[in-house]
C-alpha cells in the first residue's frame, strides 16, 4: 500500500517514471566535507548522472532504471510491491515533487500516516 500523502493509489497511472532514475538531495547547509561528495559526483565520467543546484541545495541524480520495475501490457509496476519496497518508495510522491503527473493538488491532500 502506497503510504504516500500526496497520491491516491487509484490515480496511479502505472507510467514507472518515479522508478526509472534516483535522486539524493544535499542541503547547502550541510558541513563542507559531506558536500564535496557533490563535488565528486560532478568528476564522474558519465551522461547517466546529473548534478542539479538551486537555492538551497543540490540534487544528484541517477538516470538509471531500478532493477524492479518491470513492464508489461498494462503497464509498469514494481516487482518487490508485495514483498517490501523502500520505504521512500512506498511514500512517493513526495511534499513539492513534480515529475509525477498524477500527484493531488496541495488542497487535496490526505492526513499522513504514521510511520510503521
Ligand atoms: S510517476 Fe506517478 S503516475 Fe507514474 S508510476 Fe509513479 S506514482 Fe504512478
Ligand atoms: S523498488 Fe519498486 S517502487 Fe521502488 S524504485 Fe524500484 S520498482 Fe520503483
């Protein structure tokens, strides 16, 4: 069950674009040597990650597919759903996120459930 506050599961329309890349998030108010891993991931020799900035921080991310998602003729789905996901899965989409084209509006959200 999807525990996210933002999405009715109904809603979902099985599109797997939260599945096909990962993002880590870096506040600009973190110490300096946790940030120069951002500085690392700049070096790396590859289209397949991407470091983004804005005001307050950086997101770094992986245009790599998880190796759960899988497709077929109604759609994507994950295949560990029923097993246990990430929690960071099960609460997708997240406060603020955008690339999901089903999330509710702000007004419609739902009470959070507590965590398990
Ligand atoms: S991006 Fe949104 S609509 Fe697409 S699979 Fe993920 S939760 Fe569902
Ligand atoms: S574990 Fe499942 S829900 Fe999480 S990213 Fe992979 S396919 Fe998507």
């Amino acid at each position: 069950m999807n525990q996210s506050p933002f999405i009715d599961p109904d809603d979902c329309a099985s599109c797997g674009e939260c599945c096909k890349s990962f993002r880590i998030g870096y506040s600009k108010k973190h110490d300096k040597a946790l940030l120069s891993e951002v500085e690392r991931f700049k070096l790396l020799d590859s289209d397949l990650i991407k470091v983004h900035e804005d005001k307050n921080g950086y997101w770094v991310e992986f245009l790599i597919a998880c190796k759960h998602l899988k497709k077929d003729e109604k759609g994507c789905s994950c295949a560990i759903y029923a097993q246990k996901r990430p929690e960071l899965c099960e609460r997708y989409p997240y406060a603020g996120t955008v690339e999901c084209p089903h999330m509710k509006k702000q007004s419609q959200v739902r009470p959070a459930k507590p965590a398990i």
